[in-house]
C-alpha cells in the first residue's frame, strides 16, 4: 500500500432472527470463496448502499437508504423478503426495487431495529462503513443462498457459532464473532430486539495491535460488547 487512508464504502447488514426450538437463531450466510471480501466466511447478509436507488425506496426516513439496502441485499442473497405487504410465495433472484414495483411492495422499515456502527480498520485495503440492523424473520419464507455471492443460507444459535470459533473450528470476521457474542445472552428475538432498541450505538474502528500470542483487536470500551480487547485468535483460525 502507499500509505494512504482508503475511504470507507458506506454498507448496510441485516441481522435476522427466529425463535428456534433450542433458542434463538440467526441467518449466516456463506460467502463464495472468490469473493473480494470475507472469502469463505459467513457472515450477515448486506453489502454497499446505492445511495440514489435505495433512497428511492425509502425517502421518508432519515436512514431510510441504509435500511432499504440491508433489505434488498437480504433478498439478493437469501431470498427472504422484508416488505408489506408480506408475500407468502417469494420468488428469488430478481430486481428488488424492479420487483417491488410491479408488485406493489414497500421495503419493511420499521421493523428494522438500529443494532451497531463498525468501521473496517484504517490498515485494510478494503473499507467498509457498516450499520447493522436486527428484525425478525419473515412468516412463511424459506431463505437460499443466490449461489453466486452466497453459497450457503444458514439458521444458527448465536452461542453455538461463537463456541466453533473459540474451539477454531471455522473463521468469523471480528464484526460477525462480537454480535453474535452480544447476541448469546438472549433466549428470544423479542428479549433481544427490546435491548437492541434501547442500546446506545458507538461507532467500532477496530485497532489491532501486535502481542505476545497474536494480535489483539482493541474497541471502544463503552460499545456494549463486555470487552474492549479481544485477541484474533478467538474468531480466527491460525494458518496451518
């Protein structure tokens, strides 16, 4: 790198919920293995914001493209679709601001509840703006991964993946690992929506730093995440 601060892509990502038999789920998606960031890895749905079209689909609110895009980019890559009024048949793969036209559709705003602000680190070549979303998950849909940016759409307890990665049983990009961290403490969307709510967003730029066993990710200590220094090696594999 030269040296120079890459600015941010301003991103939307959705967190979807369902109360499971055994607790509460989250939908992870699988980025394709080529992909230019977070290769391999699953995450949220969501990715860049459209400024002029996702506005477009909600003009009246003041973050109303950032909710859009975390919408339209959940139905591009799992299929589920968060409008009204809510469709029992969803079919996959099409233009959601063409969609939502020719079927009369309004992207679902308000159920989108505001959850957290992270900022890709100053030292990445690839920078993200991203605010995160929560909203429960649509009645009577099935989500499937679009088989090209995603490979895979799964339903899985917060506690359950964040345990895989602490055993380095698979890698999570550190924004994914610490929501689904902030998440395990909830045993119902409804308990964890009402405190996503109420929550205090502080903007994350995550600084790494060098120590005696890996890196340690240092964050905001008042962001809500119990700690303000994690080490990689948690939701990171070591190479082989």
């Amino acid at each position: 790198m030269s040296g120079e601060i890459v600015v941010p892509r301003l991103a939307a990502s959705l967190i979807i919920l369902r109360d499971g038999v055994q607790g509460i789920e989250a939908l992870l998606v699988e980025r394709t293995g080529k992909a230019s960031f977070a290769a391999g890895k699953f995450v949220f749905p969501g990715g860049t914001v459209d400024q002029e079209s996702d506005a477009a689909l909600a003009p009246d609110i003041e973050d109303g493209a950032l909710r859009a895009a975390a919408i339209r980019e959940t139905y591009e890559e799992s299929g589920l679709l968060i409008v009204e009024p809510e469709p029992r048949d969803v079919a996959p793969g099409q233009d959601f601001a063409a969609l939502c036209r020719a079927s009369g559709f309004a992207p679902a705003t308000h159920r989108l509840v505001r959850f957290a602000h992270w900022i890709t680190p100053i030292t990445q070549p690839k920078r993200f703006d991203t605010h995160f979303y929560l909203a429960a998950a649509p009645h009577a849909q099935v989500a499937q991964a679009d088989q090209r940016e995603v490979m895979s759409a799964v339903w899985r307890q917060p506690r359950a993946v964040v345990a895989a990665a602490e055993a380095e049983e698979l890698d999570l990009m550190f924004a994914t690992y610490m929501n689904l961290r902030w998440l395990s403490r909830f045993d119902a969307v409804a308990e964890a929506l009402a405190a996503a709510a109420q929550r205090r967003i502080v903007t994350v730029v995550p600084r790494p730093e060098a120590g005696p066993d890996g890196r340690i990710f240092h964050i905001p200590a008042d962001a809500d995440y119990a700690e303000a220094a994690v080490p990689e090696k948690r939701f990171r594999r070591a190479p082989p």
